[in-house]
C-alpha cells in the first residue's frame, strides 16, 4: 500500500513513451557517439578503483570484466546518469496509459515483491521514465530474479553498491548464456568476389568460413581454438563497410538490449578497455543514411515488386533486408541486405 498511497500518473512518462525518433541514426553516428575517449576513460578509471571486486566477480560468473563495464557504461554512464524518477510513479503511469497495460502491472507486483520481501530500501527506487532500476537499468522482474548481494549485506543495492552492480549484470549475461573465454565478434577481411548473400544470418563454423577465404582483418590465420566455434557474418553497414564474425556471446550481449548496435558498442567499449584496437575498416559514411520516410517507401515498393518486406513501419529491420538482398540478387548488386 504505502508503495503506492499519493501516485498519480505523470504527463511526462506518456509523453516520452509515445515519442518515436522520426530519424533512426547510421550505424556508425550510433556507435561513435557511445565508444568515446570519456566513455573509455571512465571505464579504465572504475576498472582501476574496484579491480579486485571485478576480478572476483568475473571468476564467479565467467564474464570478462571488460563486458561487465562495456554495459555498465551505456546503461548509466557507470552511475552517473540521474535517475529522476520514482519507480513505482513510472510503472503505475505506464500500466494506466494501457498500451502494454499487463506488462507493466507484471512489473508493479515485481516492485511491490522487492519491498515486501525486503530486497531493496524502498527509499531508494529510482529509475528511468520506463522504470528501470538502479546503474544496471533491471526491470523489477528481472531485479528480482537476476540482481545479486554481492558482499552479503542482505539487500540487493543496484543503486550505490558497485560490487552489487558488477555482480547483476554479470549474472544477467551468465544466466542467458555467456561462454567463458570464447570470442564475441571478430573483424573479418572478405575475398574479392565473395557473395555478400553470405552474411544472411546463418551459422558456419570459422572453419568452414575460413574456407571461403573469409579471413582475419589484421592478416594471418584464425585462432586454432576459434575453428570450431560457430558464427555468423555480419555487415553493419554493407559491403563497403566492416564485415564482423559474430559468436554466441555476441547474441548473449543482445540479450541485455536487443540491439546489434547495441551489442557491438559494448564489445567495443571491453577492447578499448583491455587496449585492444577497435574496427580497422572505416564506416562509408559517405552513402548516407534513410530516415523512417524513405525506408516506409522503400518498403511499399518492395512488396508492390512481390518482395515480401512485411506491413510497411519504416524501420528496417530483418524482412527488409531479406526482400533488398531478393532485389539485389535480381539486379545482379552485391547482395549485402544495406
């Protein structure tokens, strides 16, 4: 009850809610906004000062430290970022708007679980507009499932306790998957000649792709440990852009936010982390990008071609870049899907 005595539903959260980008950004403005010099600083400063609680945590849950702070950082700029909302404020006002009513009143009843069970202080619940809790940005249901107590101290503090930060999100990552020591993307040199329709999502092993002459950017031969591992090739930003294999811990990272973007910033963010470098091939900024306008389009005249782009939404998503690659391949193009 005291959870909830004095809400009401706040204008604000509506509004954001219903706001849709009307220009979704290029790959490459996405992830050269979030892999910055400060962002990689304040990885390496945080890395410094809690070094042995993350190699603890990474012993337990087999995550590298690295991804640990890759997420760390896009979700809260390693706690940094404000959150200026109440969490039971935002999930009530989300459940009452009643567009993902049920969603958010499973949410409510997660929020009112951590109180009563006396998981978190509820003083403390702060979140995004969405509702998301604390530097890992949990929702309640996954708070109550996934955040961890890593010093014992009986609450599960996702707010100020970074020991019980680094722990959630690895344990998030462990439960959906992780792969101790094995790769989540490799920057790939593809053959001249090679068939971009290739890079449609299906799993090879590396041995079976090193045979079609796909091979590392930096020259030489792939790890003999890699060979058997499965992945799957990726083109950002089509053929002229970087060609990445993706491993099983790439889709694990998509787990967190299911976004490639998303999951290609925070491998990114882990190698400059360890000093690794980051993409050799540059972007091909210079072919620009669509706005939600032209892929609408894009997508009509496709299925008036009989190329089965799914109901018009002007995001481009997996059915778009089945149908362009069907006109692609017709029209003798590289069959890259971009």
């Amino acid at each position: 009850g005291r959870l909830l005595s004095g809400i009401t539903p706040d204008p604000r959260i509506v509004e954001l809610d219903q706001r849709q980008p009307e220009f979704v950004s290029p790959v490459w403005d996405y992830v050269t906004n979030r892999v910055t010099a400060n962002r990689i600083d304040g990885g390496r400063n945080l890395k410094a000062a809690i070094n042995p609680t993350l190699e603890a945590v990474q012993a337990r849950y087999g995550v590298p430290s690295g991804i640990i702070l890759g997420v760390w950082g896009l979700e809260s700029n390693y706690g940094e970022a404000a959150l200026n909302y109440s969490a039971a404020a935002a999930l009530a006002t989300l459940a009452h708007e009643g567009r993902r009513r049920a969603q958010f009143e499973g949410y409510l009843l997660a929020l009112a679980e951590m109180v009563e069970r006396g998981l978190a202080d509820p003083a403390q619940l702060r979140s995004s507009w969405a509702g998301a809790l604390g530097q890992p940005q949990f929702m309640p249901d996954v708070y109550l499932t996934t955040a961890v107590d890593f010093d014992n101290d009986g609450r599960r503090d996702i707010w100020n306790n970074r020991g019980d930060v680094a722990a959630s999100i690895a344990h998030y990552l462990s439960d959906r998957g992780w792969r101790a020591n094995e790769p989540v993307f490799e920057e790939a040199r593809l053959p001249s000649g090679f068939d971009y329709a290739l890079a449609d999502g299906t799993l090879r092993t590396v041995a079976d792709w090193a045979e079609r002459g796909v091979a590392p950017i930096g020259g030489g031969a792939w790890p003999e440990a890699h060979l058997g591992l499965q992945a799957q090739l990726f083109l950002p930003a089509g053929a002229q852009g970087p060609a990445l294999l993706l491993h099983h811990n790439f889709g694990v990272i998509r787990r967190y936010n299911n976004s490639d973007r998303y999951a290609l910033v925070v491998a990114l963010l882990a190698r400059a982390f360890d000093g690794r470098e980051g993409l050799v091939q540059s972007w091909p900024r210079q072919l620009g990008s669509l706005t939600r306008e032209q892929i609408l389009e894009l997508q009509t005249l496709l299925n008036g071609l009989g190329y089965q782009a799914g109901e018009p939404d002007g995001l481009f998503g997996s059915r778009t870049r089945t149908a362009v690659r069907g006109f692609q391949t017709s029209q003798n193009l590289a069959a890259d899907g971009f």
